[in-house]
C-alpha cells in the first residue's frame, strides 16, 4: 500500500493518482487528476460521489482554480525535480489568495530536508518517491523550532510575535 | 553591532545540528551527490579544486573583536592558519575537511557566526557600504535594513529553491560604496522630501557572464513596504525566472526578457496582494533593530587635531598611509582606518591566522572592539581617534596591513582563480602579483590616483572585472591561460561596464600591458584627472593603439 506523510504521520495514501485523464472514463471513489483535464470540462465532475483533487506541475498558474477552490478535496502539486521552487509560491498563493483549505500535496521528487519549508509554505501532506524512508523523513518536518518570517504556517513574523 | 538573542541562538543552533545530521547522512550513503548539493551549498560548501572550500557569513561586513579571532582559531585547528575576505563582505576557509564542517559551524556558533545562505540558489549575504554608520557623507545608516533583511531572508521557506543565487545591496551614503546598481536587488536608503524614510529600488544588476546595471522600478519605497515589496519581487522571480539554462537564470534575464515597465507590472500587482499585510514593518521593529546600531561612546574631541597634525608633518611614510587609508568620520576628532590586505605577493584578501589575532587586537585598542569587511576586500577600523591614528599605523606596519594603497592600482579586486577554483580559465593571483610589483614605487603609485584593477579568473565575474577601470578577465585560448584586458567599468555612482580592449595577452606581458595603459593616461590627463575621467574623455582608441604597438 503506497503512503504518504500527513498530519505529521505516515498513513497510506488512499487515493488514486491518474497521471493523465480522457473525458468519459470512470474515475476511482478518491482521485486526483491532472488539472488540465479537469479545466476542459470541470462540470463533469460535479456528478462525482467520491473525493476529487487535481495536480498541477511546477509551471501552472494556480490562480485558474479560483473558482474551483472548494469543491475539490485535495490539491497535489508536482515538482518535476526537487530544485524547481517554483511549488512553494504556488502553495502559497493558493492557501493565502485563494484561500484554499483542503489537502494541499507534494508530490515528486521531495526531500526529507525540504519537508520543514514545505510544511511552512502550507502543504499539509507529503508523497516521498517510493525508495525514500518516510519514517525518517518525519524528522525534516520540524527543522526549525522558530522562524523569523512569516508564512502560511505562521502569517505573523517573529517580530510581531516576540515578547521582549 | 548586531547582537544574537534567544532566537537568534536557538535558530543558529538547530542549523548546526540540521546540518550534522546532513553530513552524516551523506557520509553514510543515504543521500546522493545531487542531493546534499543544495543542502551543502546553502551552507557555503563548495567542493573545489583541491579540497571543500567553506564560506562564512559576515552579515553585511560587521565582525567583532572576538569573532575575528575565532576565526583565527579556526583557522588554525581545521584549515592552513589563513582565510580569504571574499568580495561579498564574508570570509573563506580554502582547506576544510567535509566531516570537520559540522564541527566548525558549531564553533563558530559560540561567536554568533554561521554559513547559512553564503551559497546556493537562495537570498544570499546582504552587503553594503564598510563605512556604514560613519561616513561623513552618509545620509540614513542602512545597517538596521541589512539586518531586517537579514533576518527576513533567513531559512525563508519560499525563496530557497530559486532559479539561481540573489543579491541584495543596501547603500545608505552620497557615494555609493556598495555597488548596488550591479546586484539582483540593489537599495538606496533614503528620505523623500517629507523627512520620511525610504528606498530607491533597483533590479536586474549583476556581473557574470551576462553583466547588466540594475533598472529603477520603484523611485520611493517607504520605510514600512521593504519586505512586502522584496517578497513581491521574489515571488515573481520565483514563479517566472528562467530555470532552463542556468547561465540565463538569474533575476536579471527574466527583466531584461520583460522590459523594465512589464516586470514592475508584475511586481505591483503581486505586491497588491502582499502590501499592509503581516510583514509590513512596526516602527517598534525599526527601533529594536536599530538600537544595535546606536553610536559608540564617542570622546568630545575638537575638529582639528593637533597631535595628528604634527605626525603627519614629521613622517612622510605615515603621511602617505593618511592620505590613503584614513576616511573622513562624520565625529569630530575621529577617523576611519582601511587596514591594506593589498601588500604585494600576499593573495588579495587573505589574512593569515597573526593578521587575524592582530586586527582584532587593534579594533580593542583603537576602534571599540569593531571590523568591518569591504567588498574591496580590505579591513576597516571604523571608529579611531585622531590622535590615535599615528600608534595605529605603527601597529599595523609590523603585521603587514599598512600597505598605502586604499583604491590604488595596486589594491587590487581579485577572486582566487586557478589555484582554487575549479572553474577558472586562469589564475588570477600571480597576475596581481606581478602587476603589484610592476608597480611597488610609491611616488608614482600615488601619482597614478583613484584607480580600480580588478580581476577574475574566469567569465563568473567573482573579481569584479567587468566594473574595474581596469578589468582583467582569464580565458583559455586552445587549453593555454590568456587574459583580456577591459577599461572604463565604475562600480560607483557613476555605474558602468568595462569595454574589451582588443585580442587577449599572454601572462608574461600582462605588467607590460598595464603599463602602457597607464602611461597613456598620464600622457594624456589634465591636472587633477583621474584615470576614469580621462579615459571617458579621450576614449578606448589612444589605449588601444599603444598596447598593441607595444605589446605585440
Ligand atoms: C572558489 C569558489 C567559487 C566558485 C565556484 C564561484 C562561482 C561563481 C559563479 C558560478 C558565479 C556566477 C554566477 C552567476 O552569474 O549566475 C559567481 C559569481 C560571483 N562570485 Fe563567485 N565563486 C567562487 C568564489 C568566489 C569568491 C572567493 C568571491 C569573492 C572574492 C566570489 C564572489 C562572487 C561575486 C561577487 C560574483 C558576482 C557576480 C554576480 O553575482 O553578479 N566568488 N561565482
Ligand atoms: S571568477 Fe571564475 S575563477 Fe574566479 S572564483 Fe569565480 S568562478 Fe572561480
């Protein structure tokens, strides 16, 4: 059973992942589809019973899910290669702009020590490639036990939160 | 100075121990190459040519009394017993060994030093101007926004995977002395016409292969916007830099691929968003932060000194040392001293393990305990009485930083090249070396003026070449070193790009060269010129047409 990390836990990932998706085919009770696909013809999927999510890669604009912001259950993001950043701002432009408050993923090539930043730009779940120890990963979540700037974690920084 | 509190210590500590845990994993096999890359850049660990080469943030050029001599310690316990003074106001051990780092970060903990950041695609070092605080013709200290943004930019979970490094530049004087309009971000600090504080915004500056002077997008940024407006700009970067082709990856390509007008579009409409928000700076955060800046306890002194006065008469040595190396303070009665890591045959910026013990002796002495670091890659004492300056000098000759040439020819710019580095086309030293000794007479020296050389051993740019006066870069012609000689770069107020002379030259003429150029400008030049202003008035053709008569 393929896991993930949320939570801060390792529970198994109990979604079905289409890495690409054709109009008509029958989608598993919890899914997550390339959001291309979905953006083509997103009132289909409001006859879905189940839990829906979309992935996005590194290059798409979140802000087209604006309006879909809350009917979907999960969003993963994908970083095609664990030096590409560009997730992190998209997190964050969905949680903090679009307001987005669902499961928020990263998928792809993600590092245990990239988990803490991860966690701090607001994802909240966590799909390791398949030979990386996600027990030992859980450790990366919590680097850090303070931070000066604010993020989606923390919006305030330190020094509005400091008592001296 | 800035001083470490609870959090401070506690977030520096927990890198320590992040980064051991790293290190070991590494050494251990449980991460790749590729993968402690990044983990070991972003805390200023190069692997080169011979060995690792670690680099330690000095936060915008301040170090105290102690931590220089900590740094000695270091030196001494885990490296050869010198370091190297980068051109971005931090310090570089060329010898480490990869299992002893996390112990050296642990060390260097104790003193309230790191390297979190000194590398990698991340925000690196803030630099700016080494006379800060105490310039006669400073306008606002921008030492507390270096610190603010010190502070911002650290373990910033946004930033940390960007296409490529970024540098921010914060200068704060008439005379820019930080060289902003060559970085990603480059600051003016100062106040509009209202009293109000704030900042000129420049963008897109850098060196490289690609060298570029930054655009204005913001002409007054108040004081409270600084870091909304710096996230919006980095968000942009973030989301839309190149991240294709990472000689076209830094921050000045996606403006330069947009224009100056769309970019700061850009910018504005991310930071509508961001604007007044949780990170819009308290006037209480400014005062907390600026109360580690106050002024030292300064003697009341008189304008004149007649102590001075009297030295410099009575010993033309010394004299030579004030005309050059001693600043104007904006405190009657005080001054501020450069201590020269220029004295020939001695590597640009390096200090040995003596020099070290020695400058932290005299900034106890002399300066309140205080160093700063130039990008010019010297000392400075900030804060020496008047009276004080002659015994000063004295102290310095005997460990060899009394070298008069504070922005003289022969106080060259210069990154460590081929001995080092593993990119270099050419070494880089032995070419300041021999130009330091072409030109070791004093008189003419001195005569020659205000005359920036700087040297790179490679297109990366490390030495500055491309905003030299004189600029040399190294290139490899059919796997042989040659060097290709520029003029006209200004790294001041005046920003500007050297412009190629012509065909590269073999290492053994390089002095002869230099010494043609020189000797058209003083062929040339009105009473009172400086090699810039000739060379701006008469142009590269006179320069050209000597050298290679002369040189080929
Ligand atoms: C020996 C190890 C070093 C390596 C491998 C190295 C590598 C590089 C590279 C690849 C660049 C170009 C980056 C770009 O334009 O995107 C660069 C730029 C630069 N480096 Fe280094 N460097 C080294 C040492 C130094 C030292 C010792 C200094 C200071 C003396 C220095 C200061 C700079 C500066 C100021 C730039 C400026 C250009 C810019 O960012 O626009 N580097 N370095
Ligand atoms: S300019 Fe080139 S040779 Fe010099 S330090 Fe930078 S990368 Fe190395």
């Amino acid at each position: 059973m393929p896991v993930i990390i949320k939570n801060q836990k390792v529970i198994s990932d109990t979604y079905t992942f289409y890495s690409s998706y054709t109009s008509g085919d029958v989608l598993a009770e919890r899914s997550i589809i390339p959001i291309d696909d979905f953006l083509a013809n997103p009132t289909q999927f409001e006859q879905h019973s189940g839990s829906l999510g979309v992935w996005l890669d590194s290059h798409h604009e979140p802000e087209v899910l604006s309006s879909y912001i809350h009917q979907l259950a999960v969003i993963a993001i994908n970083f095609p290669s664990f030096t590409d950043g560009r997730g992190y701002s998209i997190a964050r432009v969905l949680r903090e702009r679009l307001g987005y408050q669902g499961e928020l993923r990263a998928v792809g090539d993600i590092l245990h020590d990239q988990l803490f930043y991860l966690k701090r730009c607001g994802f909240d779940a966590f799909k390791l490639h398949a030979e990386k120890d996600p027990e030992e990963a859980l450790r990366g979540l919590n680097a850090f036990s303070i931070s000066y700037q604010g993020a989606s974690d923390h919006p305030q920084p330190l020094f509005r939160r400091r008592l001296h | 100075m800035y001083k470490y509190d609870a959090y401070d210590k506690t977030i520096v500590a927990e890198r320590v121990a992040q980064f051991r845990d790293q290190t070991q994993r590494y050494l251990e096999g449980k991460l790749t190459d590729a993968e402690f890359l990044p983990l070991r850049l972003q805390n200023g660990l190069y692997i080169q040519r011979f060995a690792p080469m670690l680099r330690v943030a000095i936060p915008y050029g301040m170090v105290s009394a102690k931590q220089i001599r900590k740094l000695a310690e270091i030196s001494r316990q885990f490296d050869k017993g010198y370091v190297h003074f980068s051109t971005r106001q931090n310090v570089q051990y060329n010898w480490p060994k990869l299992e002893k780092v996390p112990d050296i970060l642990a060390e260097l903990a104790t003193v309230e030093m790191h390297a979190i950041q000194t590398s990698g695609n991340c925000i690196r070092n803030t630099t700016t101007d080494q006379f800060a605080g105490v310039a006669a013709d400073e306008l606002v200290d921008p030492r507390p926004y270096c610190e603010i943004i010190r502070q911002w930019s650290t373990f910033h979970p946004e930033f940390a995977y960007l296409p490529r490094k970024f540098k921010i530049a914060i200068n704060g004087a008439k005379q820019d002395r930080a060289a902003v309009q060559v970085h990603d971000i480059g600051l003016h600090a100062q106040q509009n016409d209202q009293g109000e504080l704030g900042f000129r915004v420049l963008v897109g500056g850098g060196l490289g292969r690609t060298p570029m002077i930054g655009t204005e997008i913001c002409d007054f940024l108040p004081e409270r916007h600084l870091l909304t407006y710096l996230e919006a700009i980095l968000r942009v970067y973030n989301r839309y830099g190149r991240r294709d082709n990472k000689y076209k990856a830094r921050i000045k390509i996606l403006v330069k691929a947009l224009g100056a007008d769309a970019f700061r579009a850009k910018v504005e409409a991310e930071w509508q968003h961001l604007k007044d928000g949780p990170q819009t700076l308290t006037e209480a955060e400014v005062t907390r932060i600026s109360q580690h800046f106050s002024s030292p306890d300064y003697a009341d002194l008189p304008v004149e000194n007649t102590q001075l006065q009297q030295d410099l008469q009575q010993d033309p040595n010394f004299r030579h040392w004030y005309e050059r190396n001693v600043t104007a303070h904006k405190v009657p009665g005080y001054a501020i001293a450069t201590l020269s890591l220029k004295a020939t045959a001695q590597a640009p910026g390096d200090a040995s393990d003596q020099q070290l013990e020695a400058a932290a002796d005299l900034a106890e002495q002399f300066s309140f305990g205080e160093i700063r670091v130039s990008h010019q890659q010297n000392l400075v004492l900030a804060d020496v009485q008047q009276d004080h300056l002659y015994t000063l000098w004295q102290e310095a000759l005997r460990f060899g930083f009394a070298t008069p040439n504070i922005g003289l020819l022969t106080d060259v710019i210069c990154c460590p090249g081929g001995d080092f580095c593993a990119l270099a086309n050419a070494k880089s030293l032995p070419i300041a070396e021999a130009i330091q000794r072409r030109f070791d007479d004093l008189d003419y020296l001195h005569d020659i003026g205000d005359l920036d050389l700087n040297i790179s051993g490679c297109m990366n740019a490390c030495g500055h070449h491309h905003v030299g006066h004189i600029g040399i870069l190294g290139v490899d012609k059919k796997g042989a070193e040659f060097y290709q000689v520029q003029l006209g770069g200004s790294a001041y107020n005046d920003a500007s790009l050297g412009k190629i002379l012509g065909p590269s030259f073999a290492r053994d003429v390089m002095p002869d060269v230099i010494t043609s150029i020189i000797d058209v400008y003083l062929a040339h030049r009105t009473s009172e010129e400086l090699f810039i202003d000739t060379y701006r008035r008469i142009g590269i053709q006179p320069f050209k047409d000597r050298v290679y008569a002369s040189n080929n």
